[in-house]
C-alpha cells in the first residue's frame, strides 16, 4: 500500500482499539474511504489491534467488489453501506464492547436513548446536555446483506448520525475522518458506561 496518511491514522486507531478491549478475540472491524469510488477494510478474522497496514484490503464502494480477490471483514456490506449513504464519512470503527452488547440487548425499543449528559457533546454537532440523541438499534443478522438492507430501510426514512448498534453484538460508529471516528467512539462508549451504570443504580 503506497502512502496514505489516512490508513496510517487508522491503523493507530485499531491499536488504540485494542488496547482499550475494544475488539476482543477477532471482534470488530475498521475501514477508511480512500476516495469517492474505495475504501480500505480490515482483513477478515485478525486480531484487530495488531492490524498492520497490509492488513487493509480494498474494496469497492458500490457493489463490495474486491479487486485483489483478498477476504475483507465479514461486515464490509455495512461499511459501504454507509460510505453510499454518507459522501462525507470517511472512517467507519466498528467495535465489540461489553457496554454497548449488554445495553443492546437491556433496551427493547429500536434507539437508544441518550439526554441529560455533558458528554454528549463529543458527537459532531452536539452543543448540549439537553438534546436527545436516539442511538438507532437494530436486531442483529449473521446475513450481512439483509442487515444493509433493513439499515438502508430505516435511513431513507430517519436521519442516521454518528452510529447504530446491533443487538447483542455491537457499535457501528463512523466520522468525516478517523479523528472524529475514534471520538464519537470513544464518546459514545462513554455514554454507554454512564447509562448502563445508571440503569443498573436507578433499578435498586
Ligand atoms: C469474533 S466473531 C465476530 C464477527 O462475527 C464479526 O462480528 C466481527 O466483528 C469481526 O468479523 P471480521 O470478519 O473479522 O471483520
Ligand atoms: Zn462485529
């Protein structure tokens, strides 16, 4: 792979990812858009935070083409999916954190809900605690295709900003580049913590 800052950027962010238990075992999956028509996906079945750079495979924006004929990520339809959706994403961090495969699977309804914390304030546009951000939540799918499907559905309808979960699995989050990837990342885990921690208070 010739020089491209960007994947140099995610692959500190993967590391970081790993270092934090982020993407146990072989969990997670990260990718960066290298221009309108590609993206870099991580390699499918590694260890995530000792990804190198030639463990990004190129794949095809449009139609998850990949041109080596190497195995990216298992989830790369999810990648692309919002790569079509939004021109301006450009890292999308998949993660497989306990916080957000408890809350996932404790919260019934299809978002969650998250009002009432500074914290929210990390995710792109968000200038106060007082906002409502709706996390849309979706049944999880070993058919990666039906689950874009079933995500396409819902954003032609709904506005889809910053990541969804899939339930009992993960976060799918995503930013303009991987700086603002890893901190809605990071902000959103934060915000599950405090949410699962006061679920958890306010039940006693
Ligand atoms: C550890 S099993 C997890 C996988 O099924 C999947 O959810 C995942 O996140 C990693 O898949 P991968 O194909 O390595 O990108
Ligand atoms: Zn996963």
């Amino acid at each position: 792979m010739t020089d491209f800052l960007p994947l140099e950027h995610l692959v500190a962010a993967c590391h970081w990812i790993g270092g934090k238990g982020w993407a146990p075992a072989t969990g997670g999956n990260m990718s960066v858009r290298q221009d309108a028509e590609y993206c870099l996906l991580s390699a499918s079945g590694k260890d995530k935070g000792s990804l190198t750079r030639d463990d990004f495979i190129q794949v095809e924006i449009a139609n998850n083409a990949v041109p080596s004929g190497r195995t990216p990520s298992a989830e790369t339809g999810l990648h692309t999916l919002i790569y079509r959706l939004f021109p301006q994403a450009g890292a999308v961090l998949h993660t497989h954190t306990v916080n957000s495969t408890v809350l996932s699977r404790v919260e019934q309804g299809d978002a969650l809900r998250l009002s009432g914390y500074e914290m929210q304030k990390t995710l792109a546009g968000q200038q106060t605690h007082l906002n409502t951000i709706a996390i849309p939540l979706f049944d999880n799918d070993q058919d990666i295709d039906a689950l874009a499907q079933r995500i396409a559905a819902f954003a032609a309808n709904t506005p889809l900003q910053y990541g969804f979960l899939l339930r009992g699995h993960g976060l799918t989050c995503w930013g303009k580049d991987v700086n603002e990837a890893r901190r809605h990342l990071e902000g959103l885990e934060f915000l599950f913590e405090c949410e699962l921690q006061r679920r958890l208070l306010e039940a006693k």
